[in-house]
C-alpha cells in the first residue's frame, strides 16, 4: 500500500443521511459552471437508491462552486451522504480526482468529470456487474455526444492492448480497494493522462477490469478540450513520452500530433 | 448513389464521408498517367523506358483477375479477350471513360484520394497496385447499385448453390460427395471475428453431413489426407499474419472459398484477387453471386447459411464451448446455462437488444444516436473496434457458441451496416438471430430470397428503431407480434434453409460441375 497524498481542501457543504451505500459518485470540478449541474441531475436520477455524493472543486474561478453549493442544499435528500470540498489552490485532474476518493465513504466510487453524464440505470449495473464478478473496475460503452457523436469504450479490457495506447476513459467505477492498492492517481506531465496511468497500474498489478456491453455514459466531446490543445503540443508529448518510459517500460506508445 | 440509396430506403447515407478522410501522402509509385501512344514524345523520358512501363502496367492488371473482361469488352465494343481488353484500356479506355470493372468507379475514387487525382494516375491502375492494400475505399457506382437492386428474385436465387445443383439433376437427400472423406476447413485466427464463426458453423454443418472437418488457421499444417480445402473469408486467409505463404499453393486454388466480404469494400477486390481460375467460390449475398457470375466466374454461387437441425440445444453435434469467457460477464450465472429457449419464453429472455459487430465509424455514429432510446432496456452490445490491433482473437473473443448463446438469451437482435451499402448480413440475421428465435429488427436491406422483411425480420431506418423497439419491448403486443414472427420463421424457413443441403449440393457442385452458362 503507499500512501496517496490528499491536497489541502475546506468543506463548503456536508450532509450525512444514512450509511448504507455502497458507491459514491465524485465529481471532479474545474471552471465547469455552466454544465455541472447538467451533470449533477444525471446524478440524481441514477435508479440505485442508496448513493453517496462527493464534489471536489479543484478552486475554480468561475462561481462553479457556489452554483454545486445551492443545487447540494435543493437535493441533499437524495444522497445517503453529500459533500463538496473546495481545494484551497489549483491542484490538477489527479489531485482532484484523489481527493474524491479519499473522502469517500463506501466500497466502491464511480469517477464522473463535471461535463459529463450518466443514464439511469448506469451506476446500478455497473455496482451489480462489480460485485457479481469481484472486479476492481468496471466500465461502460461512452456515448459520445457535444460536437460529435458516436460511441467509445466497446472494447474489453486487455492488458496488451493496453499497451499501445488508452482506450478506456476515466468514467467507470473503481473500488476505493484498488485505487489505494495501486497508489492512486499520479500526477502527469499533461492532464487528461491520469486515468491511462491508472489503467496501467491496473494492469500491472493484475487487477481486473469488465466492460459493461450497455452505453450508460454520456461523454461531451468539445472543440477545445484539454487533450487537444494541451497536451498534444510536441513539447509537452515529448514529456509525456519520457515519463511513460520511467512508470510504465512496457509501453510502447506511437505518440505524434493527432 | 444517393438517388438510388434512398430509394432502398438509406435516407441517411452519407457516402461522401469519406472525402475527409483522403491520404495526404504523395505515393513513391511510377506515374501510371495515360501512356501517349507508346512513345516518349514530350515526356523526356526514352521510349524504352515508356514500352517497359506499358508493359508492367498490362502484366499488372492481367495478373490481378480484377480486370472484368467481360464487362469492358461490351463497353468497349471488342472481343472478351483479356491481354487485349487491357491494352485497349490503358490505350484508349481510360481516356474514353470506359470502366475496368463494373464495382469500381475511377472518378469517385479520384475525388476521395486527391492524391492520386493530383499525381495524374490512371485510378484502376493506382487501386490495384496500391490501394487495395492500402485499404483506400471505393465507391460501388451508381449504374452497379442501380442494376443490383434490380436483380429479380429468380436471377438471385437461381444462384444458390442447392438451386444449381438440382437444375443438372443432383436430390437434396443424395448423399455428400464428400462423406468419408475429410475436408481441410480455414480461416484467418487473425482480425473480425465473424468469418470465425461462420467458419464453425460450416464445419458443424459438414459434420452433420457425415463430412470430417479439420478446423485449420493460416498457421497450420495442411494435412496430407485432406480431400477438399476449404477457405472462409480469403482476404483474410491469404492476407493476415503467415497467410501469404498459401497464396500459390496449386491445391488451395483449387478448393473452395467462401467469399464474406462486401462488394463495396477493398477488401472485395482483394479476396477475389486471392481466387485461382480453377477455385470453387460461393458468397453469403446472391447480390455478390450474382456478380460474380456476370464477371465469367461461373463456378460460384451463393450459399446461405441456413438452419441446423435441432434448433440449438445441449442435444448439438459437438461438446458446446461454454467455457468462462471475457466478456459475458453481464450474463448472470443462471442466465450463462444453455437452455433451449424457445418462443414461448421470449419474455423470459433477460437480454433485450443484441448487437454483435466490429465498430465501424458507421455503425458508431449509429449506435451513438440510438443511445438514449437503448439504455432504457438491457443490452448487450459488443463491437469491438480492433482498429491499430489486427492481433484480436484468443481470449478476447466471443467464440460461435457464446454468442449463439447471447442470441438465445436476446429478443431483439439489431442489425446494422456497416457502412451505407445496404448488405444482407446473413450470418448476422439468419444464424444469430432468425434461427436462434431472436426476433431481428434490421435497417433496410438488399433482398435476399426467400427471406421477407416485414414478415420473417423488421426492418425499420435508424429514426424509426426507437419507436420500434419501445413498442416491441415496452408492450405485450412486442411478445405476441414476436411469437408470430418466430412461428413463421420456424414453418417457412427452417425448410427452406438448411445448411446441411447446401453443402451437400456444394460438394456435388464442386466434385460433378456447376451448369455453363451462356
């Protein structure tokens, strides 16, 4: 086990109903005002009674926080526990995520970026699928929707494949078991790598993932998104390229300007 | 094509798409520009150097048995001879608009690769040296899909292999020619996983015939006392991984092969640059047969796969392969047994909608925007995408029997191109679906005999499935309208499709003739 270091955070909000769950939802949030709660009422129609909520502001500028903060008081009923913590300076995606993680309280946490989405019955399935099988992730087919539309993630888990590049997105749900096994998320020379590291690790360590074969993701595809205009920079891949050799030598990633 | 799409109802084709997609590498390929008349003059190059290029160029369609001489001859208005066939179209066919093959239209597969358009390559000449293996599409011209969907339904079905067979006398309960002896069965361990399938299911339906089967790969050995080879999906036989080493081999030429792939696809073009003179070739689509024989491939047909007496149940020829397997994990333990599961239980079926095909950037954006209407219900999709990972199979890979046992689990099973040709997929309708009880909801296909839209599957456009499926799912006349569906699938077509007779009538095709045709 290593200890997964937890970034400084104050609590804006937290209500405790009862302790039954058995997952909790963390949200990730990071200037995502204006589709937050878009994600959030997906959170609420989930068909699973028994749910957990965790927000986790990575110190946005935009009054995201404060949007979550009056939503929270309107729904905290339907969550067996709701919290939203504000981190105290800008930590990045796998802080963030971390964060969530560790302030969970149940077996089990389904990772949900702030621009995404779930259908109804996606955490009930992926809950049902994870404890039938003891897998330590499981994760569904994306509907991908925004700017383009289709569907990602139909693949199943393969740790070979793995090794040519990422092809499971961060939404999924993942025992808190695991995560702490494998050291959490690490931080990367790029945001919008962690969760492929995290698969790695996954891999590495032998634990096992199943792919839900139902779509009951939703995942926004933007003109601007992170990977595009950051991380696919010639620099900031060359980085990427060397740390990957570091963590993972198995890897054999063909990186370029996509 | 638009015009003609929409007429078979593909409202939605969008087969211009792939314009975005064209290669933005210049080819380090000799120029294939219109030979001037067999000299150099104003090229600066010498003439021996341009007769040597002519030369190479002839040789190379020659070769490619992809030149239908046949059909550029009545363009042309000269004899069916092949050698002079091409020397008239590298001389004045292809300046004069004249088409090499009738699936391929050079001015579409112009404006999709501007590169070969910008070098001045004659397109045929570019397809065959290099865009065939460098998976560049082509489009089906309009002519070509305009004559196939006027086939009628006796030019289509006159080309079944048992129609065939019974027109020079053989009886469907005449026994194989080759009983008792064993036939060397192939196909690909390497890329889609559908072609396995069907494979596996041939070689069952030969056993039933009292046929041996030796279930080979690209890699095996071939067995000295095999007396017929059999290929399934020679694209990707001779293509992936050690299949190259088959290719001129005299005995496989002279087999079987079973064509899967799509008129509109390279890979067409590339299996049937795979089949010797002498070869046996059937396809899964009478369209494709029908083709063929048009094209002087008259030792071809069309071979549906059809039922499998009894109805799948643990009573089956062969031990079932049910062993655990990645990906079916979403089937409860109670619901991973095989049962016979009849009509009568279609409501019991835990799974609601089936769909089992490789992701295609078609059938994505497809399943992208039936998401909604799909994640109400229980699924069970699998399209693996196997793009950047030829090396699929192995434990990845939901065997024959798996997925005949999601399809029994299934009351829907969606079927959806895998681009805008509107394909039969038989495997997909008839052994997963229509066989297996599944009631199979379908775009709008290509006809295919003896099998009715509307009456033995539904067909409905990608706007018209949501309210299909709620209605087929979402209310109690879904289970009588599919009990319906089934008892006349199981009345009607059972008979009329059954694997073991045309394969018996395959190897009497093979071993006695096929009928000449004029």
């Amino acid at each position: 086990m290593l200890d997964i270091p937890v970034a400084p955070a104050r609590v804006l909000f937290e209500s405790i109903r009862h302790r039954r769950s058995q997952v909790t939802v963390t949200v990730t949030l990071y200037n995502y005002r204006e589709v937050v709660t878009e994600a959030l009422k997906t959170v609420l129609a989930q068909d699973l009674q028994d749910l957990d909520l965790v927000i986790v502001d990575d110190y946005s500028n935009d009054g995201g926080e404060e949007r979550v903060l009056d939503w929270l008081h309107a729904h905290k009923e339907r969550f067996g526990r709701s919290l939203l913590l504000r981190h105290t300076e800008r930590q990045g995606l796998a802080a963030a995520r971390n964060q969530g993680f560790a302030s969970a309280a149940t077996p089990y946490v389904f990772v949900l970026d702030a621009d995404n989405q779930l259908y109804p019955r996606c955490v009930t399935v992926c809950l049902t699928t994870a404890q039938a099988n003891s897998a330590d992730a499981v994760y569904t087919i994306l509907e991908v929707f925004g700017e383009s539309e289709g569907v990602l993630g139909t693949d199943l888990w393969d740790p070979t494949a793995l090794q040519t590049g990422n092809y499971i997105d961060a939404m999924a749900l993942i025992s808190r078991g695991a995560w702490k096994q494998v050291g959490g998320y690490r931080r990367m020379p790029a945001n919008g790598w962690e969760d492929y590291d995290l698969w790695l690790k996954f891999a590495e360590a032998g634990l096992d993932a199943l792919r839900v074969p139902e779509i009951l993701c939703r995942y926004r595809k933007r003109e601007a998104s992170m990977l595009r205009s950051v991380t696919n920079q010639p620099e900031t891949m060359k980085a990427l390229q060397e740390d990957m050799r570091l963590h993972h030598p198995a890897v054999q990633l063909r990186l370029g300007p996509s | 094509m638009k015009k003609v799409a929409s007429r078979v109802g593909l409202g939605h084709a969008r087969f211009l798409d792939g314009i975005a997609r064209a290669a933005h590498r210049v080819l380090p390929c000799w120029p294939y520009s219109v030979p001037t008349g067999g000299t150099a003059a104003g090229t600066g190059r010498p003439a021996r150097a341009d007769s040597v290029r002519d030369q190479i160029h002839r040789d190379l369609l020659v070769s490619s048995k992809l030149f239908d001489t046949r059909f550029y001859a009545a363009q042309a208005g000269i004899e069916a001879e092949v050698e002079r066939c091409v020397e008239h179209y590298l001389e004045h066919g292809a300046a004069a608009g004249h088409s090499p093959n009738r699936l391929f239209d050079g001015a579409a597969y112009l404006a999709l690769h501007p590169d070969v358009a910008a070098a001045n390559l004659d397109p045929f000449l570019h397809f065959v040296a290099h865009g065939i293996s460098e998976g560049r599409r082509n489009i089906v011209p309009d002519s070509c899909l305009a004559q196939i969907i006027a086939m009628t339904p006796a030019s289509l079905a006159e080309r079944r292999v048992s129609d065939q067979a019974r027109a020079i006398g053989w009886r469907p309960n005449s026994p194989s020619a080759w009983a008792g002896k064993t036939v060397a069965l192939y196909a690909s361990s390497l890329g889609n996983f559908f072609f396995r399938h069907i494979a596996d299911r041939i070689a069952d339906g030969l056993r039933a015939s009292g046929v041996g089967v030796y279930r080979l790969d690209q890699n095996s050995a071939r067995p000295s006392d095999a007396a017929v080879d059999f290929v399934v999906a020679p694209h990707e036989f001779f293509h992936l991984g050690g299949g190259s080493r088959w290719r001129d081999l005299q005995e496989v030429a002279r087999g079987v092969m079973l064509n899967t792939e799509q008129p509109a696809t390279h890979w067409y073009f590339r299996a049937l640059s795979n089949v010797g003179p002498a070869t046996t070739l059937v396809d899964l689509s009478p369209q494709s047969a029908v083709l063929l024989r048009d094209a002087g491939r008259w030792r071809s047909g069309y071979l549906p796969l059809g039922w499998l007496p009894p109805r799948l149940s643990p009573a089956g020829q062969r031990r079932l392969d049910l062993a655990p397997c990645r990906g079916l994990e979403a089937l409860g333990a109670s619901e991973c047994k095989w049962s016979h599961r009849g009509v009568d239980e279609w409501r019991e079926r835990p799974v609601d909608v089936l769909f089992l095909g490789t992701l295609t950037p078609r059938r994505s954006t497809a399943l992208g925007r039936l998401a909604s209407t799909l994640a109400k219900y229980r699924c069970f999709i699998h399209a693996p995408t196997n793009t950047g990972r030829p090396l699929t199979g192995g434990k990845t890979e939901l065997g024959l029997d798996q997925s005949l046992l999601l399809a029994l689990n299934a009351k829907v099973m969606l079927n959806i191109h895998r681009d805008e040709f509107p394909y039969f997929e038989w495997h997909r309708v008839m052994m997963m679906g229509i066989e297996q009880g599944t009631l199979v909801l379908s775009e709008p296909c290509l006809p295919s005999p003896g099998v009715e839209p509307g009456r033995h599957f539904l067909t409905a456009t990608l706007d018209q499935m949501p309210e299909v499926l709620s209605r087929l799912l979402g209310s109690s006349d879904g289970e009588a309208f599919a009990r319906q569906i089934d008892e006349l699938n199981v009345h009607e077509l059972q008979p009329r499709f059954d694997l073991r007779v045309e394969l018996r009538a395959l190897a009497f095709l093979h071993s006695i003739g096929f009928p000449q045709h004029a």
